[in-house]
C-alpha cells in the first residue's frame, strides 16, 4: 500500500534534461515520473496516478486543483503528451465497404482518414451518446455526444448507435 | 533503407544541407506533430546524423539534428494511441519523433536501425512489415497481409472456383441441358395461353371455324399446357438435385483442399493467425461458397436466360406495346437498390443489438451464481430490459420500412399493367393486337418485373461470394511448410548432439527474445532451463523444434544445420512432453499411440507402466478404452501428465523437450510422476524447463537464462555456490514459499 502522502508536499518540475521530476518535501525526490489516468474513459482529468519508473505508485492526485499551479501544469502536459486519442468534431464521409468503414473526419488534431472494421466491439459506448471509435491500427477517436455533432454527421452516426 | 520516399523537391533541398560525405541511409515519415496534430513530418538518418522535417511548416529547415556520435541509445516510447522515438545522448533524453499507432511497426525497425547506425554497425533491417494497403489500387486492406477485395478479378476467381467442377462435368453438362430446358419450357404458357385466345376462343384473322372445330384446338392447346406444366415440374426438380449434388461436392472438395493445407502449414503461419480467422475460413467462408454455387449461381442463370427469352418474346408479338411495359422497370432497379443500401445498415444494426441482447442473457446464465451472492437479480433485470428495449426498436426500424418498400414495388408494377390495359386495350380495339397477345403481355410482365429488384443486389452478393471464394485460395495458395524440401538432409540415426552458435530469435523481428545463445549440448545430457517468464526458455525449445527458425547465427543437431535436416526425420527423433497435456478426445490406448499409430498393445502398456499410469488406468472401468474426453478433461491433472508422458516414451525420441507443468497434485502422485520423468529423460539428450526442484537437481547441467543472453551454466551445486542469478531465483522461490505458509 502507498502511504498517504500529503499532496501540499508534492512538487513537480521540469529538469533540464528534459524529464519530469518529483519531490516530496523533505522526503524523497524521483527522477523520472509518469503521469496516469486511472480511469481515463469515465473520469478524465481526475483520479491522476503518478507512477516511478519501476512502474509503481508514488500516490493519486483526485484532481489537479489540489496541486499548486505549477506542479498541476507539468503533470497536464505529461498527460496530453501519452493520451494521443483525438476528438472528432466533424464527419465528412463514412463509407462502408468490405466488412470495414472508411472515414474521413476533422478532428481537434487535425484532418484524419482512418478504417474501422465493421465489428461492435470497435465501438466502445461510455454513454448513449458518447462513442470512442477504435480503428484497425488501435488509434483512438472519441465523439462526446454525436447528437451535437451537425446535422449530415449526425445522421451517418444514427446507423451505428 | 527506404521505409517512404521523401518528395522530390523536398529531397533536392535536403541533399543540399548534406556535407559532401554524407549519404542518406534511411527515411521515414510520420503522421503526428508533437504536439500530436496530424500533420506530416519526416526523419532522415544519414551516415553522419538523425534529421528531423517538419515540411508544411518549415520546409527543408531541420527541426532537430543530433549527430550519431552523441547517441547513447534509441527507443521507442509507447503512448496511448501511438508513440515516439526518444534518444538519449550523455546530457539528456529527447523526443524526436511521435507518431500514431498506425506506424508502429515501422518505427520500432527504425529505430533499430538507429541503435544499429549509432553504434557503428551496419544498417540490418527487415525489409518485410505486414502489408496494410493493397498494392494495386492502394486501398486499405481489411486484413494485414490479406486480399484486397475490391481487386479481385472476379473473372479469375470465378475460372478458379469452375475449376473444381471439372471432375463432375458429366453432371454439369446435364445441368446446363436441364436448365436450358427448363427456361424454355417455363417461357412458353402464356405463349400458349395467347394461342388458346387467338386460336380457339376468341378467334381471328377472318378465318371461319366450326364450333367443334374449336373445341378441338381448345383441348389440344390446353394438354400442351399441361405437358408443359408436367415438363416446367420435372426439370426443376432435377435441376434443383443437380445443384444440390454438384454443390454439395464441390465445397467439400474446397474444404478438403483447405483443411489440407492447413495441416501442412508451419507454426508460425499458424501463431500469427488467430485459430477463429483460420476456421471461420473453413466454415463461414465455404458456407457462402456453397450457397452461391447451389443457389445464387443457377438463380442469376436461369433469371438472365429467362428474362432475354421474354424480352425476345415481346419484341416479337409487339415491339411498340413491350416499350410501353418497360417504363417501370428503371423505377424497380434503382428501387431494388435504393432499398437494399438502406436496409443493410438497418438489418446490421438490429442483428448486433439481438447479439448483445443473447450475450447478456448468456453471460448471466453462466454467471448466475454470481449475480446471486452479490444480490444483483433486480439490477441485472433492469440491463435485461435495456437491452430487450434496445433490440426491439432497431426490429421496429428495419422491419417497417420493408412493407413500404414491397408496396411501392407492386405499385410500380401496377402502373404497368394499366398502362398495359390502357394503351394495350387500345391497340385490341383498333384490331391492331390480338386479345391473346394481350394476355399474354399480361403474363409475361410479372414474370419480367419480378426479378428486377433482385438485380441490382447480384453485384453485392456476387463480391461477398467471391471474397469467400478468395479468401480461401488465399490460404490454399500459401506456401506449406517445407516437409520435403529438395535437398534436405536424411538423418535416419541421430545422435542427439545439440549445437546453439550466436543464435538470434524474435517471434517480431524488432524484438528479439534470444540474444547471442551459445550452448552445445552433448548426446544424452540433460539440461535444465531456468529464468523468469519471458527470458526465452520456451523460445529456445520452440527452435530446437524447429517450429521456428533462427534470424541469425546457426543450430545445429549431429554438426548439421537444423534448416537442412529432413523435417520428417527431425521431427520423428524429437519428443515433447508439454506444459498443457494436450490429449486428443480419444481413448488412452489411442493418445499414447499417438506418434507410432501401429504400435502394439503390449508396447502401449510397456510405455504406460514406465510413465507410471498403467496402475491407474487399470482402475477405470474401461481401462485402456477410456475416452479422455475433449481436452483430456475427464481425467485429472497427474493422470493427463503421466499419460504425457507414456506418449513421449513410445515415441520413443533421441532428443526430449520437457516443459514442466506446475499443476499441484497430492504427493503420492508427485512421486509417481518424478520417477516416471526420470525414466523418460534416461539416455536423451534432454531440454527441460524445469520447476521441480528434483528436475534441477538431476540436471547435468543448467542454463540460466536472462532477457534472451544465457548468463550462468553450470550444475545444481555450482551455481549454489556461485551465490549468482540462479542463487537468487532459488531465495525468492523459497521466500514465497515461506511468506505463502505464513499467511496461511
């Protein structure tokens, strides 16, 4: 069990050779930390676990408001870096064919083709409206209410719900 | 290495940044920034430096250069949804490059050739990655490495799939006899009935006919009608027989031809494909091979043969009226594919929420005592109902719109036949048509207009058919493994002399699981093979099989290389008693016979009661006879081990590969199955991964293996004494020991 570390002791910051860095005041300093989502899809950005590099919990953050503004930024940036999922706000084609379907969608990264194959478990429902897509290389899309999407990507999405 | 071709301008400009010894050697592009926007950048290694472009943003300026002389070291960093290559120098580590998971295989080879390049070596790359887009038309594949559906030469695989009828030909040339007949025969009736019209009942052409007269044409048309009818009857009857014979054959022929070739192919063809792919080929894809061959092919046959035989018809009796009657037909085509694009989806969709329903019910029936003991009935309703409501409405949605659909169709058609009164009935009293050729238009045009819905789906039917068709050559046209190379090397007396000479493996070639092995293992030693998981035991013993073969360095048996040794021969000397004891659904007798099928009763026991089963077995009422059940499952854990065993002692091999189960048995029968292990290594050259601490201490030698590199040899006492990694491993398994009992 990871004893409970007051999270007012806790700083990060960026080390010139570039790696993230912890301290826990007076305590224990790690040279290399990871940040992670413990429940990325249900509960992003809360419930943050800060991992050494032998892969074990240094302690979970409930949220990065109970970090200074500092330390809080570092671990964001840790976090944006190794969730490379992208956020689908428009569909502009959805073509089926052959037991997979080609999109061609804007994301907030930027305009993206990707293949789905036709198969229920490459859409991972969090909620009657919010979808992620996995395509057939693993890459991640997720749409967080295709009900507010506009209209023509709208109904494309309607055939797959 | 030329993993994308850089774009020519840009190349120009980066060739003019190089120094006059500088060569590119490798190039590569990527589709995320770093920022992870998609965007394309690209990483140039030359013999001097790693270059990275950003080109949309800053042209040929490099964004990053770092001389090879100053990397340390190179990997890639698993994000979630891609990655990114980090080098590390003596000050730092940096990020020099992110992509999405798309490319992954492509970077982890280059990075290799980084770590290659940097630390002098030459560049050694696998130039072969799984293919992800068709070749021809650049499409993405459904299937790494699979068929491009969309360029398939539907004229190929059809003569192919033709191929396989040749051996029933006489039966095909009736076929085809039956059919043309068939068509003809059903085409004639309403000619006919135009006749009894024109002919009996309602006379014309002026000619002046006795009441009797009449009558006589009257029967005479109506029992030619009849036979008609007789002759329609029989030849659909035989016609549908032949298709079911001739079906029926030819798939089976298809499957043998698969099942066949499965058999042969290697392990590595077989551990890179999951065994659901494998099979669905086997039943799935042949299934639908079989429909369209008994049903789909003579449907769309007989249909174009009858539907130009009407056309044919009516042009003859009236070109003007028949026009007249095809105006609905475009109206039924683009309708039939308007109709069948937009139920798809909906067909789909509402089969994959009746899925998830029949998953669930499935899940908690098997579950069931879990839902119980944690008190969760009420919730579990309430998904129930969710799911229920769910398949319901997307029923609703699919099953309403087909009666619109079919009623508009009969509308069209209905439009037809008025015009057919209107303009028809028009021509009759101007006594331009006969009443008869009327009707008969009459009859004929259902028969046109039925059909036309149907056509514009025989596209689609026919590429799904075709991909089964092609997905199963696919796997008949990989080549088997080599069981009869030409020069393989006969081995009938094999010593058992083992030889690893700086082998090199990696089931993926960017990763390898064995380093550098260098081992050689005289006749009759026993070796025992100890690390932790994933240091490559199971690995080494995989080559020595040779399921697998070495990427570099050289394995030798008796001085001469694994690769050329006659597979036959190979795998005759090598036995294997494995981790899981996989036994056939067979009797006993049957599982030990199972490498010397002609091996005789008093043999099989002789094995049994070596391997210390014979007394068990003679306590189950069947003895020798019992079924094992699938999986071995009707018998216990000792028992399928021990008969494990008795099969390696028949086979009686030169070289022995033990991969030691762990399953926990009382310790009677740990004592049994120590002795019979013992008896079975006696005299062959032994590989076994060892857990029982009574294997390594019977080991003559052990080899200490750890992340692929063998690190400590040597025996049971040695390496006790040497206080090393073998030491260590000792300590921790005797420490959980300890830390186990304590708990307890």
């Amino acid at each position: 069990m990871t004893k409970q570390i007051d999270l007012k002791s806790i700083r990060l910051f960026y080390h010139p050779d570039g790696k993230p860095r912890l301290i826990i005041k007076d305590e224990k300093c790690y040279l290399s930390v990871k940040a992670v989502y413990a429940a990325p899809l249900s509960h992003p950005s809360e419930h943050i676990s800060l991992i050494d590099d032998k892969g074990e919990e240094i302690c979970m953050i409930p949220s990065l408001d109970d970090l200074d503004v500092d330390s809080g930024e570092v671990i964001q940036k840790e976090l944006n870096k190794r969730y490379l999922g992208a956020v689908i706000y428009k569909i502009y084609s959805i073509r089926s064919e052959f037991g997979v379907s080609y999109w061609d969608v804007q994301t907030d990264r930027g305009s993206r083709e990707f293949v789905v194959e036709e198969n229920p478990n490459q859409f991972i429902w969090l909620s009657e409206t919010r979808v992620l897509i996995l395509d057939v290389d693993g890459n991640r899309f997720e749409i967080p209410d295709y009900t507010q999407l506009d209209a023509n990507s709208t109904k494309m999405m309607v055939h797959l719900t | 290495m030329i993993f994308d071709s850089l774009p020519s301008h840009l190349a120009l400009e980066i060739v003019r940044l190089l120094a006059p010894e500088e060569k590119m050697l490798l190039t590569a592009n990527s589709d995320l920034t770093e920022d992870g926007k998609f965007d394309e950048q690209w990483i140039v290694v030359t013999n001097q430096r790693i270059l990275t472009f950003y080109p949309n943003r800053d042209g040929s300026n490099p964004l990053i250069e770092l001389p090879l002389e100053e990397i340390k070291g190179a990997k890639t960093e698993v994000l979630v949804g891609g990655g990114y290559i980090e080098i590390s120098t003596d000050r730092k580590s940096i990020s020099i490059l992110h992509f999405s998971n798309s490319l992954v295989d492509k970077f982890s080879e280059v990075v290799r050739g980084i770590q290659q390049l940097s630390k002098g070596e030459k560049l050694r790359l696998s130039p072969d990655r799984p293919k992800t887009h068709c070749d021809k038309c650049r499409k993405r594949l459904p299937e790494k490495d699979g068929i491009c559906p969309a360029c398939i030469k539907k004229s190929a695989v059809f003569i192919r799939i033709m191929s396989f009828l040749k051996s029933y030909w006489k039966s095909v040339a009736m076929m085809i006899a039956v059919t043309l007949v068939g068509t003809f025969v059903n085409l004639l009736p309403p000619f006919i009935t135009k006749h009894i019209m024109d002919d009996a009942i309602v006379p014309i052409g002026g000619v002046i006919l006795t009441t009797s007269q009449r009558l006589t044409i009257l029967v005479w048309l109506v029992v030619a009608l009849l036979g008609v009818r007789v002759l329609a009857s029989l030849s659909e009857v035989s016609h549908g027989r032949l298709a079911a014979l001739i079906g029926n054959q030819v798939t089976a022929d298809i499957r043998a031809a698969v099942f066949r070739c499965i058999e042969r192919l290697s392990l590595a063809f077989h551990s890179k494909r999951e065994t659901g792919a494998i099979l669905s080929r086997l039943t799935r894809d042949t299934e639908r091979l079989q429909d369209f061959l008994i049903e789909g092919l003579p449907y769309i046959i007989i249909e174009i043969l009858t539907m130009t035989g009407i056309l044919a018809f009516l042009f003859y009796m009236s070109w003007e009226l028949t026009l007249w009657v095809l105006i609905p037909t475009p109206i039924l085509v683009v309708g039939g594919h308007w109709f069948w694009r937009k139920m798809r989806p909906m067909w789909k969709r509402s089969w994959s929420k009746f899925e998830k329903l029949y998953g669930h019910i499935n899940e908690n029936l098997s579950g069931i005592r879990v839902v119980k003991a944690f008190a969760q009935e009420d919730g579990e309703i309430v998904k129930f109902n969710r799911h229920n409501r769910a398949a319901m409405n997307a029923g609703i949605q699919a099953d309403r719109i087909e009666p619109g659909f079919w009623a508009a169709i009969n509308f069209a058609g209905s439009i037809g036949m008025l015009l057919l009164w209107l303009i028809g009935g028009k021509h009759v009293i101007r006594e331009e048509i006969s009443l008869g050729t009327l009707i008969a238009f009459q009859g004929y045009m259902w028969m046109l207009y039925g059909p036309l819905e149907w056509l514009s789906q025989v596209n689609q039917w026919m590429t799904r058919a075709f991909t089964s068709a092609e997905r199963i050559f696919e796997l008949m046209d990989t080549v088997p493994e080599s069981y009869d190379l030409e020069n393989a090397i006969p081995l009938p007396e094999m010593e058992g002399k083992v030889e690893f000479k700086d082998v090199e493996f990696g089931y993926d070639k960017s990763k390898p699981v064995l380093k550098s092995v260098n081992l050689t293992v005289e006749p009759g030693e026993m070796i025992g093979l100890v690390g932790k998981s994933g240091a490559g035991k199971t690995t080494m013993i995989n080559l020595v099989c040779r399921f697998f073969e070495v990427d570099n360095g050289l394995l030798e048996i008796d001085s001469i290389d694994l690769k050329k040794i006659r597979l036959e021969d190979l795998r005759g000397k090598i036995g294997i008693v494995l981790q899981d004891s996989f036994l056939f659904n067979s009797s006993i007798m049957e599982n030990i016979a199972y490498a010397k099928p002609d091996a005789t009763f008093e043999e099989i026991v002789e094995a049994a009661k070596i391997a210390n089963a014979h007394h068990f077995i003679l306590a189950k009422t069947d003895g020798y006879n019992t079924i094992v059940g699938e999986r071995g499952n009707e018998l216990s854990g000792g028992e399928k081990q021990r008969i494990s065993i008795a099969r390696a002692i028949l086979h009686n091999p030169k070289i022995l590969i033990l991969d030691e189960a762990t399953s926990s048995v009382d310790i009677e029968t740990e004592k049994q199955i120590q002795e019979a292990i013992s008896r079975l290594v006696k005299g062959r050259t032994t590989f076994a991964i060892a857990h029982r601490l009574s294997t390594l201490r019977n080991a003559d030698r052990l080899v200490v293996l750890d992340e692929g590199k063998i690190v400590e040899v040597g025996n049971h006492a040695e390496l006790m004494e040497k206080k090393g990694v073998f030491y260590k491993l000792v300590q921790t398994y005797q420490d959980i020991s300890k830390a186990v009992a304590y708990a307890e």
